[in-house]
C-alpha cells in the first residue's frame, strides 16, 4: 500500500480535523486517539505541525462541558505541553464524572408512603411506590416485581399516580465512612402489617448493610458501639443515627442463622440486604411473585413471602442463652468458605463433617500445591557409551593456593564413561587444557 501525499489526501485529512469534535457522551480519551491518528496521519504526509499547533486543534475541538478547564488553559502564560493539557483535561472528566454520580446518588432513593387504614385493602388504597430514576413504576428488578390486585397478577411496571393525600419520603442513607441506601417504610395501619412481628425482614437490593430496628438489641450478641456513627438523612430534614452493631441469631427451617446487623433507631421494619446476602454465597432469586435464598450447596432454601409489593421473611429469635453451640450455623456475613479448613491445618471434608464444621466447595490453592506430584525421570542405563572413546568427561580446577614444585596451580580431569578410565594432567596454565584433550582424543583413536 502506498501512502498518498497528494494536495487532495492533504486537504482531506485536514477538513477531517477541523470537523473533528467531542461529543458530550464521547470518552475523553477515544477522543485524543483520534487525534493522534490525524496528527501522525498529516506527519507522513510531509506537513509539519509544532506542539502549539497540536493544542489549539485539541481544545477547538472541546465541547462545552469543558469550557471552563479550556480559559483556565487559555490563560496560562508559562510553555504548554500537549501531555500536559491532555492530563488536566482528564482530571476535569474524573471530576465531573464523580459530581455526576454522587448527584444521581442523592436522587436514586426510594420512596415508601403512609397508607391509610382499611379492613377490605380497596383498589384506591393499594401501596403506591415510585422512584425517581422511574418515574411512576414500581420498585423493582424488571418484571420480577409485579402488583396484585383481588389475587390477580398485574402487569408489568403499572403507571401508578401518587394521590395527593399520601405523605412519601425519600431514604437516602449516607454514612461518613461508607453510604448504606435502604427501603423504610411508614405505615399506619393495614390488615396485612397490623399483625407483622419484630422478627420480620424485608429483601431490600438499595440495602448495603443489614438493619434492624432498636427493639432487638435487647435479644442481640456482641453488641458494641460503632467507631465513628453513621448518620442515615432523609428527605425532611430529619437524620437517623446507627451507633451500634451486633449479631442477631435466628431461626427458619431448622437452620440456625447469624445475621450482623446495625442497629438503627426509628425505622419501621428490619432490612435484609441482598448485596450482603450475595457476597457470602448465598442467591437471591426473583420469579414470578416469589423469591428464594439459596446457599452454594442449595441444601437451604429460604422461601419468602410476598407483602404488598416486596418480599419478607420471617425468622424466630434464638434465645442465646439456650442456643446450642453449632459452629457450622449459616451466617449472612462476610466469611471465608475454607476458613475452619485453614484453621485446623487444611483439614479433610470428612473431618470437618465429622465435627459439624462447615464444608465448602472452593477449592483450597496450598492443598493442590501440597499434594501435586509428578511422574519419575526415566530411568537410564550405565553406562551410557558402548566402547572406549565414544563419551568422555573432563573439568578443568583451580588455581590452587599451593602450587607444585613445578609451579603447576591447575589441573585437569579426563574421564572415559565406558572405561571409567580416569586421567589428571597438571597444567600452569589454563589455556593448556585444550591441547591435553586433543592429545588424549588422538591416543585413543590410535589404540594406545
């Protein structure tokens, strides 16, 4: 292929350059290839473009997000770099980057409303949640939330309006030192919460933290004041303050769980967080009105009952006091599968089943390396030459500290493999090593 340096190619490149401009979703840094590319483009061709030049197409072809970093560099009086102007053009998409997701943030709560009270649950007092990254559709994950009206199934993301008379909020939780978002709702009275007990837990997936109301301190372990308090703002001003944490033990189906929770006073219902739930190897799944926690070895099936339009389950507190002493109890908290196996030296699965400790599926990384062999090298006959001369060895030492009479301070070794017939010459110098190897060659070849 040759290259074109025609004054047409030349103009060509050249209005592709001048018509080059960033789009506002454009990367900031596909950009500067293309840039480049144009620039090495017209560098073959023979034009020759300064550092200066390279500059003022690049911030020409800026949109106007970037309008105030291009005065600012505009301005400056010192030398400019295009590395340089290329840097604090990046800095300035980082930063507008994170302005725009903290923004998005601070919007993306969800709202709970006040339900008024009713023994029949009318059409017209259904619960109506909306979000604002929504609009008027119901909290979800795609189809898998879905209204019930009288037993029947609605469909999918019904535009529900919000009726003046409700009274919504939106929780938006956001701690000094990590932000927790989660679902609180406000309910005055309803037939399907005037019975709900405090062990109920609702499957929130805005949840980064489990939460629990204060009345369960009380029957909670290892409760201890937080580091530093996590105050929980909401839409009216108002802020919650988590200052403990503890460790609830309950029950469901015969399996003992551990749920780390923070206790967080004001809140109406207990969440579970489906981010926690996950990241201990546990599954969540959502289908058709139903939902699930499943461990990895799906021999626990946590099914959850539908409550309006969320999920909830319901646990039975443990009395500590009386709690059998189960190492194996599941827990939805951050714990490594194969940690009683490291603990107790990389124990066997049948030992650990044998004390009723927890057995996971990973795989342990020093258990193979332990146990990994490989196959002997292949055994070779002696020797290794079949008659005198054909494979002979030789090394040559020194020098040695004391030399001979002679002033001899090397010597060398010349073995024959088949003979092991073995001979020493003393040498001065290192270099006479080769001629004593040639010698012996030729001794041999000539049958002396």
């Amino acid at each position: 292929v040759f290259e074109r340096k025609s004054t047409s190619a030349r103009f060509m490149i050249m209005k592709r350059l001048h018509n080059l401009k960033c789009a506002p979703s454009e990367d900031l840094q596909e950009h500067f290839n293309k840039m480049d590319v144009i620039f090495t483009e017209l560098t073959s061709m023979g034009s020759k473009i300064d550092e200066t030049d390279k500059i003022c197409h690049l911030l020409l072809s800026m949109n106007e997000k970037y309008e105030a970093v291009v005065t600012a560099i505009e301005t400056m009086n010192e030398e400019l770099k295009l590395d340089f102007v290329k840097s604090k053009l990046l800095d300035f998409e980082l930063k507008l980057k994170g302005s725009s997701s903290e923004s998005s943030y601070d919007q993306s709560a969800f709202n709970s409303q006040n339900f008024r009270s009713s023994n029949s649950y009318p059409h017209s007092n259904q619960p109506k949640f909306s979000s604002s990254n929504r609009g008027n559709s119901f909290r979800g994950r795609g189809n898998r939330w879905r209204r019930r009206n009288n037993g029947n199934r609605g469909s999918h993301f019904p535009q529900v309006r919000n009726q003046g008379g409700s009274n919504s909020y939106v929780a938006s939780a956001q701690a000094q030192v990590e932000e927790i978002s989660f679902v609180a709702l406000n309910v005055d009275s309803i037939s399907d919460f005037s019975n709900q007990s405090n062990y109920r837990f609702l499957i929130d997936s805005g949840c980064t933290q489990h939460l629990v109301r204060e009345e369960l301190s009380n029957v909670m372990t290892d409760v201890c004041q937080l580091n530093q308090p996590i105050q929980i703002k909401i839409a009216n001003g108002q802020s919650i303050t988590a200052k403990r944490q503890g460790n609830l033990h309950v029950r469901i189906q015969n399996n003992n769980i551990r749920i780390p929770a923070l206790i967080v006073p004001g809140i109406i219902h207990n969440l579970l967080s489906v981010k926690m739930i996950s990241e201990n190897g546990f599954d969540v799944q959502f289908s058709r009105g139903k939902a699930e926690i499943i461990n990895r070895n799906k021999n626990i099936r946590i099914k959850c009952s539908s409550l309006g339009n969320l999920y909830c389950v319901d646990f039975e507190i443990n009395n500590f006091s009386n709690l059998p002493v189960i190492p194996s109890d599941q827990c939805f908290s951050a714990q490594e599968g194969n940690i009683w196996h490291r603990r107790l030296s990389h124990i066997n699965r049948r030992g650990l089943k044998e004390m009723g400790l927890p057995i996971s599926d990973e795989v342990c990384s020093p258990c193979l390396s332990g146990k990994a062999s490989r196959l002997p090298f292949k055994k070779k006959q002696f020797p290794r030459s079949s008659r005198i001369g054909e494979l002979i060895y030789t090394d040559l030492a020194g020098p040695v500290r004391t030399p001979t009479l002679d002033g001899q301070r090397f010597y060398q070794v010349i073995l024959d493999d088949f003979s092991h017939h073995c001979v020493i010459y003393l040498l001065k110098q290192k270099s006479e090593a080769e001629g004593n190897l040639i010698n012996y060659i030729k001794r041999i070849e000539n049958g002396k």
